[in-house]
C-alpha cells in the first residue's frame, strides 16, 4: 500500500463509529421503528444516541442486531436509488 493509491476495505463498516451508525439508524428509520426492529430499552423508553451508545458497547448481541440492520438499510437505500 502507497500513499497515492490506500486498499479500500470491502466492509461497509469500516472506518465507521458505533454513534454514526446509531444516528443513520435514526435518521432512517426514527427511534419507534428502530425499537419494533431491535427491542431495546435505549430505543424504546426515552430514547437517545448516547444512552444507546453506552448499551451497545455493553452488550454484543445488541451490537450486532445494530451492525445487521445498518447493513440492511445500505440495501434498501441502494435499492431505492436504482428505482
């Protein structure tokens, strides 16, 4: 690898943080779906990014369910945008 020409990672995530994923996830879907999609007490009652961000990193079976669901919604907006 050169500076001129860095090996770009094929994983979606990479280089991404655990809050811009949550907030895309808001941004998307908007905390009541998020929380009928994942079933967390951070979505659901009084939700916010940085109550989630503090389960998240606590809990990995929440983590990935988040990871999964980002990776779906780059899907459907791929989708939409070759409709």
């Amino acid at each position: 690898m050169n500076e001129n020409n860095p090996i770009k990672s094929k994983d979606p995530l990479h280089g991404l943080t655990l809050e811009a994923i949550v907030t895309a996830l808001v941004d998307y879907f908007g905390w009541e779906e998020l929380g009928q999609r994942i079933e967390i007490r951070s979505f659901v009652i009084d939700p916010s990014v940085a109550s989630s961000l503090k389960f998240l990193r606590k809990t990995p079976w929440a983590r990935t369910k988040v990871e999964s669901l980002y990776l779906f919604m780059l899907r459907e907006q791929a989708r939409e945008q070759r409709n």
